[in-house]
C-alpha cells in the first residue's frame, strides 16, 4: 500500500458528502501507484483497529492484498460491479452491491480484480486484539480462527463498519477514542460469534455492574475529565475486563461509556460557565474538548443553546 502523500484541498467526499476532517485524508500522487486511501484512522492515532476508506477509478486493478490482520471490506460503491476475489485456495467471482461484506482471514495471501468503480471501506483487526478478546470469553486463542467469508450480509455488522465510518470522517482524534475503542470491542465480539470457528461457544457476561462499581467508575470518570480517558483506563477501575465492560456499563445505566463521559463533560462545562470567570477556551480544555469550537458543537447538540448564551442566562 502506498504511503499517504499530501494533504487533500478539498475535504468533501464527492460520492457522500459527510465533512470530512483534512487531517486524515489521503491522496494518491500518481494513479499507477498501488491502491491508497482516501481516508485512514492512523493519523488519528486509533487503537487497536485501522480503518481506511479506498475509491478505485473504472476499468479492474489487480491488486494484492497482505494484510498483518483480519481484513473486513464493506461495499460503498453506488453500482453494482463484479470482483474477482482469490483467498488462499479460493477463487469466488461476484456482483457486490452497497452493503455487501467480505471478511478475509490474517496471514492468507489474497487478491481481487474489481470491473467498474470501486469504493470500499476497509477495517484492518488485530489477531492478537481478536486473540485477546476470546480469551475474556473462556475461548482458546490457540485455536481460533475467522472464516472467509465473500458478498455476505449483515446488517448489524454492516452498521458498526458505517459508525466506524462516521467516527473516520469526522477526524475527531483523541475525543473519539473511547468510542473507536467500544465499537472495536463490538466488532470483535462479533466476528467471534458469528464468523469464527469457535462461534458456538462464545459466552458473555451479562446483569450490569455492582454499585460499588458504578460508583468507583464515576469517581474516576469526574477524577480524570481533562484526560484522555480510555476503554481500558475505565474496565481497570471497574476490576473487569475491558470487552466486558462497555456492555456491562450500558447495561447498567442505560447509555454507553462514551455517552457517559459526555455528559459528565457537558455538566462540568455549565458549572464553570456559572460559577468562574473562565474563558471559555480554557473550560474546554478543562472539561476534556479539544478546543472551543469542539465544546461548542457538543455543547449546543446536548443544551440547544451555545456556551456564551448559557453563560449570560446564568
């Protein structure tokens, strides 16, 4: 895969128009270079997945895949087109259409031959990640292995690929983090119970966490809200594993981890609003945003109102 090149003038996708963020996009500098994206998650620093969204011109490119991880590819391309796709000892030929999933195993050799114009999101997963999280399900990591898979459908996989896909192209950074690394959780979970060898026998905590957890969370959650504050940081706390955690977290209050720190943030930010004289560049940063404009956005969708018109109605 050929290295990011230079920074995009124009950061809108053409084929769907969500704003993208300059900082991860990607651009080829040369059409005769091997497929690079037009979007990656690495600049962003996400753990563990990456995620990279490609756009290929009409007419087949022959392109070999080496993935070091699990690859999932989901369909973006508004027309149907043909892919000829060989996966170890495998060859299958197919019309993908949008939605369309393929999964292939690490560490097999593949390739594809798309006809027409190709776009395609790409998620790069772990084996030592998957491996991880299996090992929190009782399951043997040492005989775990994913099952290749071509055009399959499934809507609730289809859905957490596309949230992934919101999170790339909004750029948000070290804010989204906690968020990419629930939805990693999820994925994996996934893949293990239904695209796995060991899908059978894949079992799942479940009843919420104690108070005393919740309690001991929450400490830490308003201890910690200028940080950036992880998945693993918050599973630490709660004496649990952290592919447990988020579902456990949800269960318990009904919103995910994520959702949770939001609000924390927002209800620290109205209090310094009121009772300092802060700037309000500055409360942002204490609240845990990246900058004012950041509080601002969150701010307005969660209270209606902008940071300054709460303050002078306080």
């Amino acid at each position: 895969m050929a290295k990011p090149s230079q920074t995009a003038v124009n950061p809108v996708n053409p084929i769907n128009p969500i704003p993208i963020n300059p900082i991860n996009r990607i651009v080829r500098s040369s059409p005769d270079e091997p497929p690079s994206p037009i979007l990656s998650s690495q600049p962003l620093g996400w753990e563990p997945l990456l995620v990279e969204e490609f756009q290929q011109p009409p007419g087949g490119v022959d392109v070999p895949e080496a993935w070091p991880g699990h690859s999932i590819a989901l369909c973006l391309a508004p027309r149907p087109h043909r892919i000829h796709q060989i996966v170890g000892n495998r060859r299958y030929t197919g019309l993908y259409t949008k939605g369309d999933i393929s999964i292939t195993p690490a560490d097999i050799p593949a390739s594809y031959q798309a006809e027409g114009e190709d776009h395609y999101l790409h998620i790069q997963v772990p084996a030592q990640f998957l491996a991880a999280v299996a090992q929190t399900t009782d399951l043997d990591p040492e005989r775990l292995e994913l099952v290749t898979e071509f055009r399959v459908r499934d809507p609730r996989l289809e859905q957490t690929l596309l949230l992934l896909r919101t999170e790339l192209h909004q750029g948000s950074g070290w804010a989204g983090r906690l968020y990419v690394e629930s939805l990693a959780n999820l994925l994996a979970v996934h893949l293990l119970r239904q695209y796995s060898t060991l899908r059978s026998r894949v079992i799942l905590q479940e009843g919420g966490l104690g108070s005393r957890q919740l309690v001991q969370v929450a400490d830490y959650i308003n201890a910690h809200l200028e940080q950036d504050i992880k998945l693993a940081d918050l599973a630490a706390v709660a004496g649990i594993s952290q592919f447990h955690f988020s579902r456990l977290f949800k269960q318990s209050l009904g919103v995910a981890p994520h959702q949770y720190l939001l609000q924390q943030r927002i209800e620290r930010a109205k209090q310094l609003l009121t009772t300092s004289t802060l700037e309000i560049a500055e409360i942002a940063l204490q609240c845990g945003f990246s900058s004012q404009s950041h509080l601002g956005k969150h701010f307005r969708a969660v209270t209606g109102v902008t940071p300054n018109s709460y303050r002078r109605s306080h």
